[in-house]
C-alpha cells in the first residue's frame, strides 16, 4: 500500500477477522504458513462468510475455500486491477466512503499523464537514470513533497533560503507525502483530471477477457470473484485481504499492495470491522522489528533516517520532513524524545538534542547492495543475528563471495547455520571458485538463546505487543540479543573511555566517541549472567515525563526535552508503570474486541483508521457493522475499541486558518497520518514507480506484456555483477531455454531459511528433503518421474529436488499457450539433519525500488531430469546455458 495506507489498515484478526463477510487470501498460503491466524478464517466461513483462494498452486488453502482461482505467477496486478476495473463500470464502488475519506475527487494538474497515454510509463520517467520526477503528478493547486525520507535526501533541491521546493517520490521513511495547501477538488467527480476519472482510464483497459489472457483465470471464475467480493462489501458487509511474500517479493511487490488498497477504499473496507488489509508475517515479531526498526533507513516508530549533507541542523530536517496537518506534523515532538530517550542528559535544547549524533545515510544500504560494497571492499566487518543469507537471500552465491570478502563475521543464531560453515562446507568450496585457506574472513559464531530462555515481546502482524517471560536459563554459552547488545555496547564503552583517560585516542577520534559514550546505557541487570531486564527497556521505549513519570500517550510528548520515548507509537505500553503487552484477560470477560489481552499500538487501537467505520456525520454506517461513533451528549468518540481520532473532535469540526498538525484535520478526516487526512487511490508523491498500479511483467517472463509496450517496471532496481546475470524475457533471443515459470513457498514443517527446524528431528522426518511440484503434463514433456529428481536451471546456478507430480500445480492457458509452472520450498540448505540445495541460489537481485526486496515469486526457469552435477562440472553447466541463451551483461537491463 506504500504510503497512502502508511500503517496498513491491518486489523486484528484473531478478534476481528471471524467479521468479515468475504475473505480473499491471495499471496499467501495462510492455512499452511499461518495456521493459527487461519483459524479465524474458519470462524468466518462458519458464520457465512465465503473464502477466496487466488494462488498459482492447490493447497490447504485452496482445499478449505469456497473457490480456488489458480493464477499465473506475477500477474496478480492484471487481477486486481480487472476487478477495480469491474467495480467502476458497475458502479458497485461505496460512493458516500469514497468521498468522504479518498482522495477521488481531488483535481491532478494538467501535466500529469498516465500509463494509459504512454503505453506503460509515466510522466517525469528518466529513462538513463531509470526514475521518475513526480513534479508532473502532484495535485492541482498544491505543492506536493516526496514522502518523508525521500524529501530529506532532495534537501539541496528543496531548500531554497527557507522555501521548499518539489521532491521526488521514493518512500524512504514513513509519514506520507507533504501538501502545501488545500488542492482543488470536484465532489461530483466528473472532472476529467479528479482521480476517480483517472482511475477509470487507467483500469478500463483491465477487461475479463485481458485478465484471462495474461493470468490464465477463466472469464466466469474472475466474474464470480469480482461479484463475491463486491456483493460482500459496502454500508452492510465488509471483506477482508489477507497477503504475504507472494505479494512483496516482486519487482512490483509495492503496487501489488497498493492495487489491494485502492480496491479496499473504493468499497469501503477500510477502517471497518471485519475489513482491511491483512500483512500476514513469516515470523512472531516481523512487524516488531520494522517498528522499533532493522531497517537501514528508518528510525524508530517509521521516522526517517537523515541523510548525509552539510549544515542541517534538528530545525531543517524537521522542516523537511514534517507535516503541515495530521499526525506527522507532530514530528520534532516525537524525534526529540528519542533522542532524549537515547542520550538522556547529553541531549539538551543548547545542542539540539544531539541531533547531530545521528548517523547519516550516504544512500541506500539494503542487505543487497550491502554484498555489492562487501565485494568492492568498502564492508569489512558484518553481524548476522536471526538470519541465514547463504541459503534466505536471492542468489545467495552471491552473499557467499562477500562475506569471504570480508575481514570479520560474527553469527549468532541456534545452530551452526549456512552462514556460519560457507567457508569450509559452502557449494563454491565444492565447485572450486572458493578455497577455505583462501578465505580471510575471521568468522565468530555465538550461539543463541530461544525466546524460551528470555523475557521480551512479540509484535505481530496485527501490530500486538504480547509478552512473553522467560522458562528456563539458557543453555552453556547461549545468550540473549538483549544480552548481547548491551554487554557489547558496554565493553565498547568501558575501552573507549579509558583509551580517552590515558590519552591514547586522538582527539578527533575521542570526539567521534562522544555519540557512543553519552548513550544512557545504564540497564539494571539480573542473575547469574547479568541479564539486562527487558522491562526496564519497555519502560524506555515507552517513555516518561520530567519527574520520570511513565507517559500513557504519544499526545504526551513534547518537542523541548521533557519527554523521553524510545518509539512514539509504542507510547503507552507501560502506561502506569504497568506492563500493558503481558496482559491476559480472558475472552470471557471482556467484549469481542479484547482490548485487555495484550496491547495494541498506537494507544491500544485494534482497528486503524477506525474513524472510517462511521458517516461523515459520526454515525455508523450501519448497526450490522458498528464499531466507534460520535456521542453528541458526551461529546465524543465512543464504541467497541479506541477511536484512532482525537475523542472529543466533533464530526462537523474546520479547523482554524493557519492549524497545524493533528490540529488542522477536519471532522472527518479519518485518515490522520495522511497529509489531507484521506486515503489515497491515486499517490502524488510518495511511490518510485507510479502513482497508480500497473501491470509490468516479471523481470523474467516467458510472457510479453499484453497491456502495454513497456515490458518491465522500468525503474526496477538491478544490482549488476558477474555473478548475477539476467535472463532474456518474451521477444528476445533464447527466452525460450527458460521456458517455465518458477515461484518460491514455505511449508507448515520448516521455518523461513531452515536455521531453526531443519535441525529438529520430527520436523526432518515429516519432510526430509528438499522437492519441486510439477504437474503430470510438465513430467511427461520433460521425462520426470514421481519421487525421481530433477535439476532445475536458471542463469544464477543449478541445484536439484525430488520430482513431486501433482495435479496441486495445473497447467494455465496463457496468451494462447499452454504454461507450466514450477513450485519449490526454500527452506533447504546443506546443513542440519533434513539437507538439500538452497532454492534461493537460482534467483537474481532484480528488486523492487521502494522496498529494495527481491522476486524470488516468479522466475523463469528450466527442469530436467536427473541429478544435478558435482564440482566444476556444476558451473559449466550453468555456463552452457548462458551461452545458449546468449546471455551477456547486458541481458535484462533494458528499460
């Protein structure tokens, strides 16, 4: 959804996804990779409601829904775009919800023009540097700033002696993109440049007959989705979307989302119990780990990172980054109290708050580009704590040569992992392109404690902080992160300070510790290993006041160094001095909601944007649906969960000329992180790849794109190296020695890269080895037998998998031919009790530009029967097939 649903309109499901009226699961195999969560699907479907499966394979899935619609691989946006496209021809859109809380008929300037009038592309497209300038998509009447983080890093093109200028569109950082001032709109929608007849010109060309010919879904089962979900939605029922990886690892994986969300806010499905749109997470606290955050380019709480420029001071990027209205515009209050959080009495009004001990980005460091500087030498040292990129990252090969580029390596993780062992056991050591005594790399490995052996939180993928305590010690020398972190971050300390007391550290050196020696870093510890107390660190991420009073709200905090927060939308999870996340109330005693069962951020909402489940004026769309409203004689938000709104502002509010921030919302500007309050079916800014979905084909496809001249996304990032050639696509030379289609799963027996099951004997013993699925008509055209292998090829490498023949992956009729598909589990690597090849090697580092994540859902491939070969001979064989695909380094670069 990229940033015009900037906190996903994800609900909680375990509460409220038994609500909704229709259920689309699509990108995901939820009852096998989510089986807990998928109970709740199963109460729904119990009280009514009807399930779609929309997935290239039959699965568990597919076998408890109502309908199966088999699709092929990376076209899920000529999918959802077709419905789009049936619900404006058959006006089956809520028009009262799209008003009032879309951005539809807002007015976009005259210089705008579409994919529809430029055969794929849109204006502003650089075609040499391969990204847009999105001055030409802003609105009509208003300024439109890039998304917070990409405005930052256009710093010199937009402070101008203090006056702003256009940004670009590249989301680095949350918050939206920033509007000048009110932009023109028409509430009767007939404008021909208001977005609701943009809309419609983009999608028209989205027919059933285009949808059947490029994903291979029959016209009647694409109708019977389309009317299911648009009988299922509006004032009296609303539907759900449920995603995973298959929708995020893709060259377009950003606008596969996006297209959900335009489809969910023209029905009217979000904010809405029993609606939204549902990120399912691989793992307990994936979410958790992009809030607080692992990303390289935000801050805690989706604050960008600042970028590297000379004379920025706190003023300037708070003016930058900022919002005029809505919640962002509260921005220096929230980053002022993490940098006070983080340096405590060091942080003070006369410094900025140590604003300037803040790294900067020189550009972007994602885990891919990260191999590119380890290779070029310019990354010597590298931690890896919960990851295995040897076998979890594309092209792994390629993850391997740089980390032997490397001076050191510390591991931390269960069990001695792929990335741990590559240099003495990896597949280069056995094919010859790597010898151990050649290797320099000092690798350190440390073994893990198990979330048994520690207290802290889970955050999930309905954004639920739950606490979980620790069972038992950790085992020989097993060690928590938590304890890892602080003891390191102490010892660091502890040497630098006395290499500043005896005078061995120069003095500019002892000035560039100043960041690291003022941290507060003073965490009570316990027992026998000196475990930090991890409440003591979810008191700080909470926050507290002057008097070091815990803070209950993120209304709280303040921008003049009197507040302390580790992560504003954490605020309130130790409200009281109370662990809220370690709540346990029963259903029983509480409402359907179980707002006192763990702890919900921001504030304990369980629905996002929930303002959105009333009418303009307050009440609810209907008493079937109910779920906050306006109470005239209390004068406020009242219902089932906490208004995500200020409680007491009225539905019939205008703010004053001149308000700023949450105070310049209207009364019915429900959706409060968004610069004009409303959710966004077309995006001015914000998005590196177009303000509305199109569809591209994969970066590799046996297909061409039906619905425009423009193959590809053209500004799909390609990190270009020897070792990670690109395939040819339809139309160009030796497409054809790729001809099938490959995508990658999980399985409920083994998790993510294998570090954590496939050492676990029952787990082996229910799926020992690593195998592909085929259909009996693939087997037959190319010789494989049941349970026999097979070797499948790309341009990357060539590994081998057990042959499972099944009707589980049918054929498709696709353009006029008959496609077959491929499907492999990618949790196998050459270590533990269950081995085999790492599935990841055969995938290229083609990304999508917002994300910077990988398409590893949809590749094309070749099979064969047989094993694959051993030693040199494996790389001569993917030679061979570069050579006959004529694949040089240039192949799949084009535009």
């Amino acid at each position: 959804m990229g940033t015009s649903f900037g906190r996903g309109g994800a609900t909680t499901f375990q509460q409220d996804l038994a609500n909704s009226d229709c259920i689309v699961i699509q990108g995901s195999n939820m009852a096998e990779c989510h089986p807990v969560g998928f109970q709740w699907v199963m109460e729904a479907k119990a009280r009514g409601a009807k399930v779609i499966h929309v997935d290239p394979r039959f699965t568990r899935t597919s076998a408890l829904a109502d309908i199966h619609v088999p699709l092929r691989a990376g076209s899920d946006i000529a999918f959802l775009g077709g419905i789009i496209n049936y619900v404006l021809e058959h006006e089956k859109y809520f028009r009262e919800y799209m008003l009032a809380y879309t951005n539809a008929a807002t007015i976009v300037n005259e210089r705008f023009a579409g994919a529809d009038e430029l055969d794929g592309v849109f204006s502003g497209l650089d075609r040499e540097r391969r990204s847009y300038d999105v001055s030409t998509w802003q609105y009509e009447g208003a300024e439109v700033q890039a998304a917070s983080g990409k405005r930052d890093q256009l710093w010199a093109e937009r402070t101008r002696h203090g006056v702003r200028q256009s940004g670009r569109g590249e989301a680095h950082g949350s918050g939206g993109a920033e509007i000048g001032t009110e932009p023109r709109t028409d509430e009767t929608l007939e404008h021909p440049r208001c977005v609701f007849q943009i809309l419609k010109r983009h999608f028209a060309r989205y027919t059933p007959e285009r949808v059947e010919e490029i994903c291979g879904v029959p016209r009647e089962k694409f109708l019977q989705v389309c009317e299911l979900l648009t009988e299922n939605s509006g004032r009296e029922r609303t539907s759900a979307f449920a995603y995973a990886v298959g929708w995020t690892q893709h060259t377009v994986g950003v606008q596969y989302i996006r297209t959900a969300g335009i489809l969910q806010a023209l029905l009217g499905n979000i904010g809405r119990p029993g609606g939204g749109i549902l990120a399912l997470r691989g793992h307990a606290s994936i979410q958790g780990s992009t809030d607080i955050p692992t990303l390289f380019n935000l801050l805690p709480g989706y604050i960008p990172m600042p970028h590297a420029h000379t004379n920025e001071d706190l003023a300037t990027f708070v003016e930058a980054e900022s919002a005029q209205k809505g919640y962002w515009g509260n921005m220096k209050s929230y980053l002022v109290s993490l940098l006070k959080a983080w340096w405590g009495p060091a942080a003070t009004p006369d410094n900025e708050f140590r604003f300037d001990y803040l790294p900067r980005l020189t550009g972007s460091h994602s885990t891919y580009e990260t191999v590119l500087e380890q290779l070029d030498g310019t990354c010597n040292g590298y931690f890896l704590m919960g990851e295995n990129p040897a076998v979890g990252s594309a092209n792994a090969k390629m993850q391997r040569l740089g980390m032997a580029a490397l001076d050191w390596l510390v591991v931390r993780d269960f069990s001695l992992i792929e990335s741990a062992t590559w240099w003495q056991d990896g597949p280069e050591i056995e094919t010859g392109e790597l010898r151990t005594e050649d290797i320099a790399t000092e690798v350190f490995f440390l073994p893990a404690a198990a979330h048994t052996e520690k207290d802290g939180s889970f955050t999930n993928t309905q954004r639920l902080l739950q606490w979980h305590h620790q069972a038992v010690e950790p085992e020989g020398d097993a060690r928590s992160d938590l304890w890892f972190i602080y003891h390191l971050g102490r010892r660091i300390r502890e040497k630098l300070a006395a290499a500043a007391r005896d005078g061995t550290r120069k003095e500019a050196d002892a000035e560039r510790d100043r960041p690291v020696l003022d941290l507060t870093w003073d965490y009570p510890t316990k027992g026998r290993h000196a475990e930090p107390e991890a409440e003591a660190v979810l008191a700080e991420i909470n926050g507290w006041n002057a008097d070091a009073e815990p803070l209950s709200t993120y209304e709280q905090l303040k921008d003049d160094g009197s507040t302390a927060c580790g992560c504003w939308i954490y605020c309130g999870v130790y409200a009281e001095g109370v662990n809220q996340a370690a709540r346990r109330k029963p259903g029983t005693e509480q409402n359907w909601v179980a707002s006192e069962w763990a702890w919900a951020w921001p504030l304990n909402r369980r629905i996002l944007y929930n303002r959105a489940s009333a009418d303009p004026d307050g009440k609810p769309w209907s008493e079937r649906k109910a779920y906050v409203w306006w109470d005239a004689e209390q004068e406020k938000w009242t219902g089932h969960d906490i208004p995500d709104f200020k409680a007491t502002k009225a539905p019939d509010f205008e703010p004053e000329e001149g308000a700023k921030g949450p105070d310049a919302l209207r009364g019915t500007d429900a959706f409060i992180m968004q610069a004009d309050g409303k959710a966004w079916l077309y995006v001015p800014a914000g998005l590196t790849d177009g303000p509305l979905p199109t569809h591209y084909e994969p970066h590799e496809s046996p297909f061409a794109n039906l619905l425009y001249g423009q193959q590809r996304n053209p500004v799909r990032q390609l990190l270009r190296h020897e070792n990670n050639r690109f395939q040819p696509s339809d139309g160009q030379p030796g497409a054809d020695v790729f001809p099938y289609v490959l995508t990658t799963y999980r399985l409920t027996e083994h998790h993510t890269a294998g570090g954590m099951s496939r050492w676990q004997p029952y787990l082996a013993e229910l799926q020992p080895e690593l195998f592909c699925e085929i259909s009996p008509e693939l087997a037959t055209e190319r010789g494989l037998e049941h349970l026999g292998w097979a070797t499948i090829v790309t341009a990357r490498t060539a590994i081998e998998a057990r042959v499972l023949v099944t009707d589980r992956v049918s054929p498709l009729r696709v353009q006029g031919r008959t496609l077959h598909q491929v499907g492999v589990p990618y949790h196998w690597g050459p270590n533990g009790l269950s081995t085999g090849d790492a599935v990841n090697e055969l995938a290229s580092m083609a990304l999508d530009p917002n994300t910077h994540i990988q398409e590893v859902k949809a590749l094309t491939c070749d099979i064969r029967p047989g094993r694959r070969p051993r030693g040199p001979e494996r790389v001569e064989l993917v030679e061979r097939y570069q050579r006959e695909a004529g694949i040089t380094d240039e192949t799949g670069t084009e535009v």
